[in-house]
C-alpha cells in the first residue's frame, strides 16, 4: 500500500485491485514479518510501560523518559518501514542509517508527523468505522507525504 499511495501522490499513477493484489501477494511475507516485528515490538514497549510505571512510581522523570523513548522508537520503525518500502532493494541496515539521519535531520517534519497522526487518529477515531475505512490509507498517505519531502531534501544534500 505504501509504494502504491507513493507512485500516486508523486505522479497520479492509478493501478487496478489486479494490480494491487497481485504486488500485495508478492510482498506477503516481507509484510508479514514487518507486521509481526512491529507487533511484538509495541506490546514488549507497552508491558515496559507498565512495569515502569508500576515498579517505579517514585522515579518521577522514568516515565517521561520511557515514553519519549518508545515514541522515538516507533517513529523509527516507521520510518525505517517507508524508506524500505521505497527503495525495497537495499539492505534493512541502510535503511535503519537513512532512517536515523532523517529523524535527527529533519526533527520538526518528524513532529508534524507525529502529530498530524495523532489528530487524524483522534478525528478518526470519534467513529470507529472511519477508521477502518480510512485510517491505514490515509495515515500512509500524510506518512509518505511527510517521508519524501525528507528523503528529497536529504537527495539535495547529497547532491551538493
């Protein structure tokens, strides 16, 4: 879905259901082990959470702290996720690097980020059937857009 509201918000290029599932076939099991690592990684951060803030009530800056740092490291894995989507021929280590240079690079297109996603996911989220017609796609699509405008400054850097 990525490359495909990708290929459409940079050059209008429509593709068919065929074409769509056909390439979503293709890339099941990359996508699956994504979404499995992603899955396990936000519950082992959000047990974390709970310990931390069961176990160690009287720290009062561990919670701040831990959330901030689950925060920066979900953005990574998003970021990680759409640089892979992208340019899926290169390696997850180049993407990880790229990924960690435009989130230091870049830090207040990674904020608009985040909190674009946050207020599409509360606007949203106000009806639960909204959200699942058009959550994944349209947080995909502010994602990506947010994405290649960093991923295009970066390409004018390397480019001087």
């Amino acid at each position: 879905m990525s490359q495909f509201l990708h290929q459409y918000r940079e050059d209008r290029t429509e593709y068919s259901f065929k074409q769509f599932g056909h390439s979503y076939f293709n890339q099941f099991k990359q996508t699956t082990l994504w979404g499995l690592a992603f899955l396990i990684f936000t519950a082992l951060l959000v047990l974390n959470l709970r310990i931390v803030v069961v176990f160690f009530k009287d720290v009062s800056w561990a919670n701040p702290v831990y959330t901030f740092c689950t925060i920066l490291f979900l953005y990574l894995f998003l970021m990680t996720f759409l640089t892979f989507a992208k340019a899926s021929e290169t390696s997850f280590r180049d993407c990880l690097k790229a990924s960690i240079f435009l989130t230091f690079r870049y830090p207040l297109q990674g904020l608009a980020l985040i909190l674009a996603s946050y207020l599409i996911l509360l606007l949203l989220g106000s009806k639960t059937s909204l959200l699942f017609i058009f959550g994944g796609s349209l947080l995909f699509f502010m994602a990506d857009f947010f994405h290649s405008t960093m991923i295009s400054k970066m390409q004018k850097i390397q480019a001087k």
